[in-house]
C-alpha cells in the first residue's frame, strides 16, 4: 500500500494534495479558492520541507499563494508517525499574528484552512531560501537579521498566551522524544558513523553520562508541562525565510504555550552551531525583553540540549564542522547542561 493509500484508508473524506494540477485545480475550484475564471497554471515545490507535503500554486491570473498538507506521518523521515491536527495549530498562530501589526511583516497571510484535508492556504512570500547557509563556513546574519530574530521573540513572548491555544502535546510528545530521549539512547539503532566517520564513538560518553541525562530528562519534563508564553516552537534557520522582503518566520506547527526559554535556548544553541560571531550573539541577545519569570539556567541547559541533539540525534544539520571541532561542541554543550551557566551570555 502506497503513501496515498494508507492516507485515504485513514482519512476516506480528505483531499490528499499531489503535484497534478488537474486534479490540485478541481479541489482548489470547490474549496472556492479560485476565482470564477482562474486556472492553474504551475504546480513547484517551494523548498525542502521537513514536517509536511507543501506547493506552490500559480495561477493564470498571475496569483500565487502556497499549500501546505500534514500527513499522518513526518514527510522528510515517513518512519515516524506524526499528527495531523499540528498544521491547525499553524493556522491559528498565523491568524493570531495577523492581528498584530508588529507582526504581519514576519509571518505570511493566513487565506484559509481545509480542517477535513488539513491543508493550510497562505500567502507566497516569493522565491526565496531558508537560512541553512548560515551552517557553511563565513556564513553571518547580518545585524539587522539577528535583531529581527529577537524582536520577534521578545513579542511572541510578551504576547498575553490565549487561553484557547492548542496544547498541541502529541507534537511536543513527538519533539521531547527526539530532543530530550532518543539521541541519548545508548543503542537507539542510529549509527552516527553513517553522519560522519567516529561520531558514534565521539557520542557515547555523552550516551552514558547519567547525570547529564538525568537534567536532560528534568528539562524536557519542563518542556511538556503548560506554561504562560506562546512559542513558535522550532525557532531555528530552518524556519526563517530569507525573500525579497526581508527576513520572515515560518513553520510554527509545534507552536504551543510554554517556557519563553525553550524557543530562546533554541535560538542560541543554532548561532552557536553555525559559529556565529560573539560579538554578534551578545549584540542579538542583549535586544530580548526578559519577562519576569525567566530562568536564565534553563534556557541555557535548554541550548546545550539543542545542540547536543542536533550533533548526535537523527535531526541531523549540514553543518560544516570537523569531527574535533563536533566533539568540542558536544563537551561545550554537555557542561551547559549540567552547570546551565553558558560563558557567552551574562547570568545575572
């Protein structure tokens, strides 16, 4: 049974989106997201997408706009089952942002959300490429950029959290067991040696640190638990959009109410990854209103885990580092975590 198959034996009344424009352009002309004499034109993959199935529709009216399908099952890695409600999550975060004008010019237009086929319609914000690069060597964000990251965050999380936002926990269930548990599984059937040659063996001490791997389970304990500010929720290059217009923040599907630390521990730990300038960091950081009930340790301890599962987990990045320079990183990272004291940032 194919990918389809199993996706409509689950779900026998959803659209399931593909790449055939004949068949795009009668679901789009009964959704009524066509206009009366508007075709589809070009049906393209906007970029690499990790979670979910997305196309950019063209029209013959010159309109374009982007399609985005949560399947039960992540697109990039279909071994693993992931929920489909986590693109509704999306929709709303995005209508919530519209409202705020502070904020309409990171995040793309909502237009419309089909519930049945969990396909989510939003504005094309133009050709473009997310911040990836910045993990190639000499690669900077620019000032602007950096403070763009944090004015969006110190937003966010000043944000008063709606009382109605999703939980969205079978999707933190599914980051805390990536994030917090599978990379620090002695044997989780992920050969590292595959990423690069001596990254297992490079890994292990840090697979059976118990101490570490005790605060690792306290912080994504913290991470499950319901807090009092909104995140985006995977606040990394992958998720920032660099287009003609600037910088925007895309992908917010792990979206939920939280500690504001998380999605800044996220932030440092991916400067860091992609060695970025101190100065710069220092700069970056220095622009984020603090909210009063910050732990400075936990989002420290929250940026060490971060870069340790990027380093031995299966989210794996392009990063351009050596396996010495990785094994620095991870003995960096390891000492955040069990200190939450990060050497970079003031503490106080």
């Amino acid at each position: 049974m194919d990918a389809k198959q199993q996706f409509q034996q689950k779900y026998p009344n959803a659209f399931f989106l593909e790449k055939e424009v004949p068949i795009v352009e009668q679901y789009l002309r009964q959704q009524g997201w066509l206009l009366a004499k508007e075709h589809v034109k070009i049906l393209e993959k906007p970029g690499e997408g990790n979670m979910n199935f997305v196309l950019r529709v063209v029209t013959s009216w010159n309109r374009s706009f982007i399609l985005k399908q949560a399947r039960p099952w992540v697109e990039k890695f279909p071994q693993f089952e992931a929920p489909v409600e986590r693109v509704k999550v999306e929709a709303i975060f995005f209508q919530l942002l519209q409202e705020l004008p502070a904020m309409q010019h990171f995040s793309p237009t909502f237009l419309d959300y089909d519930a049945t086929s969990f396909i989510l319609a939003t504005e094309d914000l133009g050709q473009g490429a997310d911040y990836s690069f910045l993990y190639e060597r000499s690669k900077q964000l620019s000032v602007e950029e950096g403070q763009g990251l944090i004015q969006y965050l110190s937003i966010l999380h000043e944000l008063p959290a709606p009382a109605d936002f999703p939980v969205n926990k079978a999707m933190r269930l599914l980051n805390q067991e990536h994030i917090f548990n599978f990379p620090f599984l002695v044997d989780n059937g992920f050969n590292l040696d595959d990423v690069q040659a001596g990254l297992q063996e490079a890994a292990m001490p840090y697979k059976k640190d118990k101490a570490l791997k005790e605060e690792i389970a306290a912080c994504g304990a913290i991470y499950l638990q319901q807090g009092t500010h909104l995140l985006h929720g995977d606040f990394y290059p992958g998720s920032w959009l660099k287009v003609a217009d600037g910088l925007k923040v895309i992908d917010p599907e792990f979206g939920f109410v939280g500690p504001a630390e998380f999605d800044l521990g996220v932030l440092l730990a991916h400067l860091v990854m992609a060695q970025q300038k101190e100065i710069l960091i220092k700069s970056i950081f220095s622009k984020y209103k603090i909210p009063v009930d910050f732990d400075k340790v936990l989002f420290v301890r929250f940026a060490g885990i971060e870069i340790l599962r990027r380093l031995i987990g299966i989210a794996q990045l392009p990063l351009s580092l050596s396996l010495a320079e990785k094994k620095k990183l991870m003995n960096r990272a390891a000492n955040w975590v069990k200190t939450g004291s990060s050497g970079i940032l003031p503490e106080k």
